[in-house]
C-alpha cells in the first residue's frame, strides 16, 4: 500500500483476532486492536513494524470508546462475541447493542468498509439468547451502515479453538466420551480462511452489503467428529449418549461454576444444526478455497496423545 491507511479491530486479541491483524499489518495497515485488555493484546505488536500493531481500550459498552477507537479508520472489523453471560442480558449488550454502537461509530466516522462477523444460526426467532442477540447485531449493522458485510462461520478450528482442543483434553481424562445431541450437523472451517475472508470482504465491491456464510468442504455430525478425534488422539473410549434431561442438569449446574464450561443457552444451539445455507454465499464467492480440517487439526492434537507428540504445531499462521 503506497499509504499507511488506519484499521480498527474490536476483539483482535481474540481466537480469530489474531489472524486478522497479522493480515491486516502484512497489507500495510496501522492496526488498533480494541479490547478491553490492552495489556493482553501485546503479543499481537511483533505481527507489525514498530509502532504498526496498537492495542487501546474500547469497551462496546461505552460509545465514546468505540468513537475515538474508529476516528479516522479507514477499515473496520467487529469479531467481539461471547459464548456464555456473566450476567443475564450480556449476550445482548455486547452482540446486540455493541455491535449497533460500532455500526453507529463507523458510520459517523466516514468509514469505508466495515466487516462484522456474527455466526450460523442468527435468528431474532430462535430459542437461544445469544442466536437472538447476532440477529440483533447483524440488523442494527445494516441499519446504520448498509454497505457493510456480514460473515457467518460455522464451528471455527485452528490451533487455539476451544472445541478441537477441548474435546481432546476431554478424552485424556474422562473413561468414556459424552454426547450431547450427536446427530447435529456441523460444518468446520478454518481459522485462516475465515481470516482471509475478512481481507476479501474489505476490497471486494461485490461483498458490499452481502452476508455470507463460511463453512468447510465437510458436514459432520457431532459424533463422527467426536469419533475423529479420539481415533486421532489414539484414545480408546467409548461413546455415552446423555439424555436430554439429563445434559440439561448437567448444563444447570455448569453454568454456575465460574467460566461456565457449559450453559443451558449452549444446549439449546448443541440442538440445532451449524451449516452453511447453500442459498447464501460463501468462502468460495469471496476467492477463498475451504481447507479440510483433517489436513490442519492433526497437527496440533498431536499433543493429547499418550507421551504427547513433539510435532504438534501451535503457532498461527
């Protein structure tokens, strides 16, 4: 780029974040991370020249934040999302009314493009709070900037995802592996293209106002991925199906343990399939070619196999 345009990212700190700030500073960009812990996103400075990659504190709560985080930003790209409340009412202030006051602040700023990434399965009709709270989001986003584009991914992997990750751990310590609503279809992408993804939707005219939904080459159901990652972790455990009423005990009693490991709200979106509408477009209409996961996540559970792997890869890429 002949000029060092300004690019402000609400959540850079985050899984997909850092993906797209290292991108963002390879195409020249001076990038604001905005998060709320600016002393935790210091790691991402080494992904730029000096002075390129600067974190600031913005919370979506506070309007005056979001303003001066976007003043003068030529690009913007919202990837705050939460998986569970710490208070009743989070999901919809910081998916539904955060996502309005970053629309609103772009907006006002003259900003030329903004990306905001909600998920499969927004829907103002849906049982779940946080499905409800990105529809919330999505249309507040349009309302007050309509050229903006919507990305919808499905179940995100990459080195630091917590479900790839979180499943292996689980079948080092447990005797057996629990399944909560095995036939629900899921359709994995890639960390690193939905990075890239972002970057097409920041050039391409034709992404304007367009929502896109991001999914991988494969659907799976619940239980087959569960049955990849113990054959690929070499953990011999059998399946358990847990009932319904049973998993919604069980999640009762989880979301009250601190970081709530697993909520009723979690449940209720386990229950509903996670693919790509084939009537909306998606990796491939923005130039990206969707990566198989058994090509990626070898790499880093390598290491819950027993005596660990020392080839299991954790960097981002």
């Amino acid at each position: 780029m002949a000029t060092r345009n300004v690019a402000t990212v609400f959540g850079g700190s985050g899984f997909i974040g850092r993906y797209v700030v290292k991108r963002l500073a390879g195409a020249g960009y001076v990038v604001r991370v905005a998060v709320q812990d600016p002393e935790g996103a210091l790691f991402l400075k080494p992904m730029g020249a000096v002075g390129q990659v600067v974190p600031l504190f913005a919370s979506l709560a506070n309007q005056a934040t979001v303003d001066r985080a976007v003043e003068g930003a030529e690009v913007v790209v919202n990837l705050v999302g939460i998986l569970a409340e710490r208070r009743p009412g989070d999901f919809q202030r910081v998916q539904g009314e955060g996502a309005a006051n970053v629309a609103r602040a772009s907006a006002a700023a003259g900003v030329v493009r903004l990306v905001h990434v909600s998920a499969i399965g927004a829907d103002a009709a849906s049982p779940s709070a946080y499905a409800r709270a990105k529809a919330f989001g999505e249309a507040a986003i349009h309302a007050a900037m309509p050229s903006a584009t919507i990305l919808r991914p499905s179940l995100v992997f990459g080195p630091e995802d917590q479900f790839f990750n979180r499943f292996a751990s689980m079948a080092q310590m447990l005797p057996f592996m629990p399944v909560i609503s095995g036939a629900t279809k899921f359709q994995p992408v890639y960390v690193v293209d939905v990075a890239e993804a972002v970057m097409a939707a920041l050039t391409r005219p034709d992404a304007r106002g367009t929502t896109y939904e991001l999914g991988g080459p494969q659907v799976l159901t619940f239980r087959e991925i569960l049955v990849w990652i113990l054959a690929e972790t070499r953990r011999d455990r059998r399946l358990v199906t847990i009932p319904p009423g049973l998993a919604r005990l069980q999640a009762s009693v989880m979301e009250r343990i601190p970081g709530k490991p697993f909520t009723r709200d979690q449940l209720v979106l386990l229950s509903r399939d996670n693919i790509a509408n084939p009537d909306l477009p998606g990796l491939v209409a923005l130039g990206v070619t969707p990566t198989p996961f058994e090509v990626i996540v070898p790499a880093y559970l390598g290491r819950y196999r027993r005596g660990g792997d020392r080839r299991a890869r954790y960097a981002a890429s």
